[in-house]
C-alpha cells in the first residue's frame, strides 16, 4: 500500500489558507454577537478537583469501605461468602471457552443487536480488504499526534487573541492527554450471514481531535434540524406521516438508501455544505470561520491505529466521531437544495420527502418508469454519491416501521424488524437498579402502542412483545 507522509496531510495547509481568506466575503445581513462559549453551548471542561486529604472523618470511612470490600474478598476466596450467578455451570464455561478461544472475534452486529462469533481470518480479512483502500485510506509512518496538536494550539490560540472564543473554550478544545483512535468494523450480518462486510468504525473518543469535534457538533445539530428534509428519530417521522390525510391509490412508497455515506463525502464538498449551512444561521463570520477552521482539522487529521500501523483518512468522516451524523446532514441537505429540490420530476412526482441522515422515504405520485430515471438521476450527479433503491406501491419498511396504504386513502405504520434482529433484552436477575428493569417492559410497550396505528394489529403485537418478556 502506498505510504503517505504524516507532514503532509492532502492539502490542510492549504485548505486553512484558503478558509481563512473566505473572511473577506461575510454573510448577508449577518450580525456579530459576542464570543462563542463552551458555557452557551452545554459544554464543560473535565473538572480536576480532588477532595483534600484533611477531612479526617472522609479519610475514614474510606479506609473502612475498602476493609469491609477486602474482607468480602477474602471471605468469598475461602468459600465463606459463596456468590451466586445468574448463569449456569454450562453457560459460564460456553463463555470461558469463548474468551480463550483466539481463532474467533468476538463482536455486536452492526444492526439487530446481535452478537456475532466470526473466524478471526475472516475478520481481519475484511479489515485489511477497506484500508487496502488507497482512494479513502494511506499508511502514514508514525504517530501524528504531536504535529496534530501543534496546528490545533495555532487555530485555537489565533482565535483566542481574536476573542473569538474565551480561555474556557480554548482549554476545552485542547486535549493534553489523548488516546489513539483505533480502527475496527462491525459486521453487517443483515446484508449476509456467511460473508458480511463490515461498517468501519474509529473508536475516538478521547482522541486529539474529540473535543472539536463535540463542539462542532453542539453547534451544527440545532442548524440541520431546521433543514427541509430532516427527521430526527422515529416518532418525528410518525408525526409526519400522520399529517398526510390520503396519498393517490397509484402512488408508490419509496426508500432509498445512500451507500456508505460517512466515508464517501468528499473533503472539499463537505466543508463546502457546512459552511452553506452556517452561512444560514445567525453566527458571527469569525465564529462561522473557527468552525471551519476546526471541520478542517477534524476531517484532514483524522488519523487512527489498526493493528500495528498508523492510517490516515483521506475521504469521508469516520463513523464515530461526534460531529459525523452533523456532517453528514450538512452535507445531504446541500446536495438535495443543489440537486433534488430544483429536480424537474421531483417538482411533479413527489408528494413526500424525509430523510434520517442516509436513510429516506417518499411518496411518489408518478409511474414505475419516471421513478427509476429519478434514481438514475440521482445516481448520475456525484460518482462517490451512490444511491440505492425500494419501492412498493403497499407497503415499505423505513427505520423501525412498516409504511403501509390503508383502506381510508392515508398511509398507516406496523413495526418493523430485520429478519437478524435478536430479542436482546436485559435479564430479570442481571445486577442493575430494580426500577430500570421495570422501565424496559413499559417502555417496550409504548414504542409499539406508538408505531403500530391499526388497533386490531396493535393487540397482536403487544401480545408478541409479551412473549418476549416471558
């Protein structure tokens, strides 16, 4: 695979350069309110209070709770306090032999809850075959941490002289002591059970680069929430459908799916879209070019460990970064005002448009054939923006539901779940507050009395949530 140079990284430099001389256009009618604030924004600094070792009677019953926790200890050891667990002789050494056993990985699914036991080989298969990426992945030949936190020192101090942000901002965006992001992928086995691909995940938090990237994230949320096209969870997208009286008896339930979104938004594009976004709102042009300034960091450092060797990510933004599902909205709603909205068969065949990040639903009041030139369409503008597609003229699953046509002429909702998902809940007898496990029955309960509409349907499925209770 072909190396690239840490001191380098694919034009950030350059990329703050050019930012930063973009101060000279300011945003209509924009106002400069005062410097932005952690405070503001929920955020806080990590206290490093420590209780001062003069309070005599604190020291005390310290030491005794570490005694009593001893003595416990030590008792159970001797087989005078036995423990009882709420998992059988078979089942502990199932675990045991799992845990020891080193041609086998062990991890969630990527949907359903399930837990996946995979050949170690193939996992690490899978792992090398999405770095070997050159395109969205390079080696880089050591540990980038120390040039990464120099550039952050230099944005933050030169907005801090600005008074852009205030010394308790500029100390929460500087992290001292970081921990390396690390690489893994999470199989994705309702797509396949023998061969699943796997999602890439970088585990970062705590890293260099997280505390911009909450930051950023505390200010894009509450802006992509405004967007046209935006859903939030479930329950937004059943108050919406409920406000849709009758839809045509020929229309079609669509979903589409855009592929591998997080890793296939260009650097350049995707700053491009969030700056549009900001430029929407009411921010200061120096708080709007500090968070670019910040995006850029995030984006063209964002650097992780697999195995032995260190990466950098040339394209898209990594699936577990704080401010990724933000970005990633960003940058959908741009491309639909630039692509979709002013769509001449979007204008006169969609009814309805929602979109939960990658994930979107629409009612199409055309005909099979004007549907899949819009898909082609859309599939046709970006070559990285793939788009993949369902469509039924009844019934369609989207998130958690079942989208189905009623007999009134509206659309009505059933839950949903993938054919993988697993009745993972907690067990009664598992160590955690008594009024939590209380909660899950009743909150189960209510999801399902929330999505499904039809009243005779409801009474089956809250008999099946029931069962699983049992």
């Amino acid at each position: 695979m072909q190396g690239v140079d840490s001191s380098s990284h694919r034009g950030t430099p350059e990329m703050l350069g050019e930012l930063r001389a973009s101060r000279a256009v300011r945003c209509s009618g924009e106002s400069t309110p005062p410097a932005i604030s952690i405070t503001t924004l929920g955020l806080r600094n990590r206290s490093n209070f420590c209780p001062p070792r003069t309070y005599h009677a604190t020291e005390t019953f310290i030491s005794l709770v570490d005694q009593e926790v001893d003595s416990l200890i030590h008792q159970q050891r001797l087989g005078l306090f036995p423990l009882h667990s709420n998992l059988s002789s078979s089942e502990q050494q199932a675990l045991s032999s799992l845990h020891t056993n080193k041609s086998i990985i062990v991890k969630p699914a990527d949907k359903g809850g399930a837990i996946v036991v995979m050949n170690r080989t193939q996992y690490m298969g899978e792992i090398n075959r999405q770095l070997s990426d050159t395109n969205t992945n390079g080696i880089i030949p050591r540990d980038p941490v120390v040039v990464i936190s120099r550039k952050i020192q230099n944005v933050v101090d030169t907005y801090l002289a600005q008074h852009t942000i205030d010394q308790k901002t500029a100390t929460f965006l500087i992290n001292p002591h970081p921990v390396t992001p690390v690489f893994y992928v999470l199989p994705k086995v309702h797509k396949s059970l023998l061969n699943p691909l796997g999602r890439p995940i970088v585990a970062s938090t705590d890293s260099i680069l997280s505390p911009l990237s909450v930051f950023l994230e505390k200010i894009l949320t509450p802006l992509v929430k405004s967007t046209r096209s935006f859903l939030l969870d479930t329950g937004h997208f059943l108050r919406i459908i409920k406000q849709l009286d009758t839809v045509p008896p020929n229309s079609i339930l669509v979903t589409l799916d855009v592929n591998s979104l997080y890793t296939s938004i260009q650097h350049t594009k995707g700053i491009e879209a969030t700056k549009y976004l900001l430029c929407q709102s009411s921010l200061s042009e120096d708080t709007i070019q500090l968070c670019l300034d910040l995006l850029t960091l995030v984006l063209y450092e964002n650097y992780f460990l697999a195995e032995d060797t260190f990466y950098i990510q040339k394209c898209g933004t990594a699936m577990g970064s704080n401010v990724a599902p933000a970005y990633a909205n960003a940058f959908m709603n741009h491309f639909e005002i630039s692509h979709v909205f002013t769509n001449d068969l979007f204008i006169r065949h969609v009814l309805c448009y929602h979109r939960y990040i990658d994930d979107i639903f629409l009612v199409w009041t055309g005909n099979p054939d004007t549907l899949l030139s819009f898909h082609s369409h859309l599939n046709s503008i970006l070559p990285e923006l793939q788009f993949t597609i369902h469509y039924n003229t009844d019934s369609v699953p989207f998130l958690d539901t079942m989208v189905l046509k009623d007999l009134n002429g509206g659309l009505s909702t059933d839950i949903y779940s993938k054919p993988t998902d697993c009745n993972s809940l907690l067990h009664y007898t598992s160590c955690h507050p008594r009024s939590l496990k209380n909660s899950l029955p009743r909150s189960q309960f209510n999801r399902v009395a929330r999505i499904v509409s039809d009243p005779g349907t409801l009474n089956d499925r809250l008999e099946s949530m029931a069962h699983k209770f049992q």
